[in-house]
C-alpha cells in the first residue's frame, strides 16, 4: 500500500485535524481536503459557515424602506430587506406555496413582496398578505390555508459595522454574547459610520477556497515581500499579533499614517478616540468570513463570498466618520484612499491564488506555522478544525 494513500480518508482527516488542535508550535495547517474536496466543502458549508454568525450583506445596499437584495449563500437564496420602520430583515427567498424565487434582482418594493408564479404577496416584515383565487376563482381566502403561518421563512440576522451577519441553523450564541469581546475591544468605534460613496466599493475576484483569503488577512508575516510599499512606512517591526480564542484574529500596527492632501487637509477622525488610535490600526478576522479594519478617519469591512471550493468574491466596502455629501471638498482624498487600499488588497491576489495551487500538491501536510509570527492564522485553522468536530459529533 502506497504510505501517502491511507485506507479510511475520513480517519486521515480526523488524525490531521487533531494536529490542527494542538499549540501553534507544534501545529500543522488544515489539510489539503479543507481547500479542495467538495466532501469537505459541502461539511464545512453546514458546520463552519451555517452554524456561525457569518456576512452576507451590507445594510448600505438596503438603504431606504423597500429596498431588497437577494443574496445567493452557498445555494441558499436569501432576501435582505428593509422595512417600513428601517429595520433590516433577512428571509429565504422562496414563496411558501410552490418554492417560487420571489426576487431576482436588487429592486424598490413599492407595496408588497409579490411571487411572480400565483401572485401570493407578503408584506416587507414577511407575512403572508394575499393569496388570489387560492379558494377558486374570485376566492381569495380558503379554511385550510393560515395565513399567520405562511409567512416567508426568517433567517436569524444582526447588523454589526453595517455588516449583515446571520446564523442559518440558529444554534449560535446570540451575537452580542458570541463576538462581546471584540464590541468591547472596539467600543470606542461604537459611533455611526458613513459610506463613502461609489468609489468606497469595489469587489475582487480570486480563485481559491475563501478560508485561504482570511489566514492571509490575519497575519503581517508577509509584508516585506508581497506590499513593499506599505512596509516601507508600516514595518513588520510595527505590528502585533491579535488573538482571541475561538473568536477572531488578526493583526494591528502601531504607526498607522492618515492620509493628507498636498495643502494639509485630512479625512476627519472618529469622536472621542484615545491616543491608542492617533496612530495605531487594528485588523481583524472576524470568524467565519468578515474581515474588518479600525482607523482614526475611517473604517471597511470585507465579506468573502464562498462561490464555490476553489473561488471567492471579496467585497470591499470603506467607511468614514462624516456623510461625504458633508465634505465634497475631500472627495479626492477618500478617492485616494479606496485607491490605495484596493491596491494593497490586488497585492494579496497571487498569494491566496498560489496557496490555493498548492494545496493540490498532494504530499503536502497543512504546513507549519512559525510560532512568533504565525499564531492569528492557526487561531483561525485551530477554530475551523473545533466546528468541524463539533460538528461531527452532532
């Protein structure tokens, strides 16, 4: 028997993720499996990204009352909604009689949810309205069919960051119990924050496995080598790791460098911050799949869409601490800035791109981490790893 096939693929992984749940010092990565089998994809789909507070969405491209998205999650078509009252609300995009898609493209919901097969509507909170002729010709009504308990089926949803989160199997903490320690850790962005417009939104596209976007984002290991031009200012020697078990990850630098136009004018800082923040930064994972950064003048957030096993949409969005509709005369300056970012982020592509190649090498056992510089990506491999064994145990 050739030593690199064993038997029992499942007993495989499970024998590696145990080398996953050790310290980082004696750790290795997830296994090749986590990055390029649809058997593995398909578990953690349920146990990683159903079973936890992930983003779908941001509460900006639901602006207004009567507003939707629909947003296709791993298959599972979601409709994001705001209603009357300017709260937002998620549901699965399928009408309760037949299983119609009752929204296709982002639209302006002038009175009801309509499915376009039997005209059934719903209201914007969800509930079953009308139901034409459901009784015969001309009867709208029929004694076997309750209203009150056909309403669309809601999604568990939290809006955090202007981030839309939901938990799909509606087994995960409440979401301020699951993440309090990082609302704690940045209670000081705890303020309104304001879109900056078109070009504070850009999407990329990168063909690997989404997991592979976060270990990168959470560590400042490769800065020398893959953003020159960041590092030449914000050294590796700057940055810290960030570590919360079971929670989140990242890194933060301590000689952040606000950006300021050739006459001196800057974007405005957030209110009330501490000295902390005069030129320090923090970026983090937020497990599974949002990646945020804190600044004095401005915040983003990114959602790494899963599309499939070896293919990921980052979207990008940037944030400000003043309407720009206040300040046109710093257009250029938030501009620049978005430009300067999604450069940084281009910068990462052929790196998650080549890890991804390279998870089809298939002697490779997951990698080694360093244990000075290494340790917020295993938090992450070490996360991942629990909820695939929770899962399993289920």
């Amino acid at each position: 028997m050739n030593k690199h096939n064993p038997t029992s693929p499942v007993t495989a992984n499970v024998d590696q993720l145990s080398s996953v749940l050790t310290t980082v010092n004696h750790a290795k990565g997830l296994p090749n499996e986590h990055y390029i089998d649809p058997a593995i994809f398909a578990e953690e789909k349920r146990s990683v990204l159903f079973a936890n507070w992930s983003g779908i969405g941001f509460g900006k491209d639901i602006s207004e009352a009567g507003d939707a998205k629909p947003i296709n999650f791993l298959g599972m078509p979601l409709l994001m909604v705001r209603d009357r009252t300017g709260e937002i609300g998620v549901f699965q995009n399928t009408c309760r009689h037949r299983g119609m898609i009752l929204v296709e493209e982002p639209t302006k919901i002038r009175g009801a949810i309509r499915c376009p097969y039997h005209s059934w509507c719903y209201g914007l909170n969800g509930e079953l309205r009308t139901t034409p002729h459901i009784g015969g010709p001309g009867q709208n009504t029929h004694e076997d069919v309750d209203l009150k308990e056909l309403g669309l089926t809601r999604i568990r949803s939290h809006i955090w960051r202007d981030v839309v989160f939901v938990n799909i199997d509606e087994t995960a903490p409440e979401f301020e119990e699951a993440h309090a320690d990082l609302i704690e850790r940045w209670k000081e962005f705890e303020q309104p924050i304001f879109h900056g417009g078109e070009t504070a939104s850009f999407k990329l596209n990168v063909n690997c496995n989404w997991k592979l976007a976060v270990e990168n984002y959470c560590e400042s290991y490769h800065l020398p080598w893959v953003h020159p031009g960041l590092n030449s200012y914000s050294r590796l020697e700057d940055h810290y790791n960030i570590e919360k078990e079971g929670k989140y990850s990242g890194q933060g630098s301590l000689v952040y460098r606000q950006l300021k136009s050739e006459n001196g004018r800057v974007l405005p800082d957030f209110n009330s911050l501490s000295d902390k923040w005069d030129e320090g930064s923090e970026y983090v994972a937020v497990y599974p799949n949002v990646l945020l950064g804190v600044q004095r003048d401005h915040v983003f957030a990114i959602i790494l869409e899963p599309v499939d096993l070896e293919n990921t949409v980052e979207h990008i969005e940037l944030y400000y601490s003043k309407p720009p509709q206040d300040a046109p005369e710093l257009d250029d300056l938030r501009t620049e800035n978005a430009g300067l970012w999604k450069t940084v982020f281009k910068e990462d592509i052929f790196v998650v791109e080549g890890m991804q190649k390279g998870r089809h090498g298939e002697l490779f056992d997951g990698g080694h981490f360093s244990p000075a510089m290494d340790g917020p990506t295993h938090a992450f491999h070490h996360w991942v790893a629990t909820q695939i064994e929770k899962g399993r145990t289920v």
